[in-house]
C-alpha cells in the first residue's frame, strides 16, 4: 500500500507535538529510508551505519555515499534523505525483548498447508515457534482463538500509553525462511484489525530488512480477517520475513494468521 513513510512521519510527528517536542519534518522523518538503515536494533545490523551517519551529519552534503547498499533502493540518491534518517536513527538495544505464547497450542505435529508453504507454523496452529516475536512497552503478543478459520492466530495488544518506540522500533514477529535465490515467490497472509480510526495504524511487511507493503485498519474493513498478497524474488538465503505493528491507538487488537510463502 506504500504507507510507510506518509502514516509513520504524519503519526510520529503528531506523538512529538502532543508531548511538547515539536521535530522538524525536514530534520527527522520516520520514513522508508530509516527503516532501511536501521532496520533491527541488533548491534551488528546497527553499528555500521551509525558509525557512517556519525560523521555524515557534521557537514553539507551533496552525495550520499559510504552507506550499506540496502538502503539504496529506499533512500535513493538524495542527500536530504540520509541526513533525516541519521538525525532520526533510534537508540541501540543490546536485545530485543521476547515473550512466550500466552495459550497453550495443540500438541499435535504442524504440516505445512498448503505442502509447498515454506513458512513454518504459519497458521500459529503449534504455538509461537520458530516465529521470534519482539515487543514494546505497553504491548503484548498471544496466540490467540479463534484464529482465521481455524483454531489459533497471532494477536498484538495495545494495553498502555503510546511511546516512541510504537514508531521507531515497532513491535515485531519474524522468522527466517529457506529460499531458492532467483526464485519469484507470493507471500499471503490474512490480517484482523479491530477497529477503523485514523490513529488505529498498520501492519507493515519487511522482507529481509526492507519495507514493501502496508495494511492499515480501514484498507479492508476492520472486524473480520482479510487477504493481503506479496510478490518477491530473494536474492539471498536465507530470507526474513517480519511483521511490523505500527499501532498508535490505545487500546487495539490487530491479528495476523494463515501465513504462506509458495512459489509463483
């Protein structure tokens, strides 16, 4: 849907002006081009272009050069669009908060539906493995039922007030995929929002570390699960695929279920 950058600087702006810390739009932009640079707050994916952006933004500049080639293809060639991700770059955690399931999942062995889903567990149907979810303060994760036509889905919960962090370091489920490079592939999934408000936010997919789609509450209606297609063609393997809920309405509910990954 191409959301990314128009609802995180519209939503992160509005966040630093109720608090009293209006940013420049032109200084900071919560866009594409940051979540491309710093894409995980990982120390290892983190410290290298922070250390470029430690000097870049001490003088004009007129090229954007020295930054790792990922964020090439969402920050382009402009300057401008360097200087506001380095401005802007969030804090480094040293890791990333994990929870456990909160339902008990059937002890049964999953199967891959459809066979050739190179997803594991992506109907949540086995509890949270080999997903790796990541939350914020004032959210949760569960696996929750019903899902989408079938026992268990993944739910994020906004339970608090809403912080920096909703915007910059999104809550998060990922996993790594085994691809064949080359190989063009369609990724489905079936997204739940329970609300439609201009605050309620989106889920964003980033695929190994770039963002390229969004879903938000009033795309499809909200109240019921829907459809959402991905096509894509890894250059590496293996790939990861993660889910970003970028949430700005206290409370919410927003599911995912029914995750798959085929060849084209």
């Amino acid at each position: 849907m191409g959301k990314y950058e128009l609802l995180s600087s519209l939503v992160l702006g509005a966040w630093f002006f109720l608090n009293g810390s209006l940013v420049s739009a032109a200084q900071c932009n919560a866009d594409n081009c940051l979540r491309a640079l710093f894409p995980t707050p990982s120390p290892a994916v983190y410290s290298f272009d922070a250390s470029v952006c430690a000097t870049y933004i001490t003088t004009v500049n007129t090229v954007a050069t020295g930054f790792a080639s990922r964020a090439s293809a969402a920050c382009g060639s402009s300057p401008a669009r360097y200087s506001s991700a380095c401005s802007c770059r969030p804090p480094l955690q040293s890791t990333m908060t994990t929870k456990t399931s909160t339902t008990t999942a059937p002890t049964t062995t999953c199967v891959p539906t459809p066979a050739n889903n190179i997803v594991r567990n992506g109907g949540f149907e086995c509890g949270l493995a080999p997903w790796i979810a990541a939350d914020i303060p004032n959210s949760r994760h569960s696996i929750v039922s019903p899902g989408d036509a079938s026992a268990f889905a993944y739910q994020y919960e906004q339970v608090g007030p809403i912080t920096e962090d909703n915007y910059q370091r999104p809550a998060s489920v990922n996993q790594d995929l085994i691809v064949t490079v080359g190989q063009k592939y369609v990724l489905k999934f079936r997204t739940f929002f329970d609300k439609c408000t201009q605050s309620e936010g989106f889920v964003g997919v980033m695929l190994n570390y770039s963002p390229v789609y969004t879903v938000d509450a009033c795309d499809f209606g909200a109240g019921a699960f829907k459809d959402n297609t991905v096509s894509f063609t890894p250059t590496v393997s293996p790939f990861n695929l993660r889910f970003e809920f970028i949430i700005a309405e206290n409370p919410a509910q927003v599911k995912i279920d029914n995750v798959v990954v085929v060849p084209a």
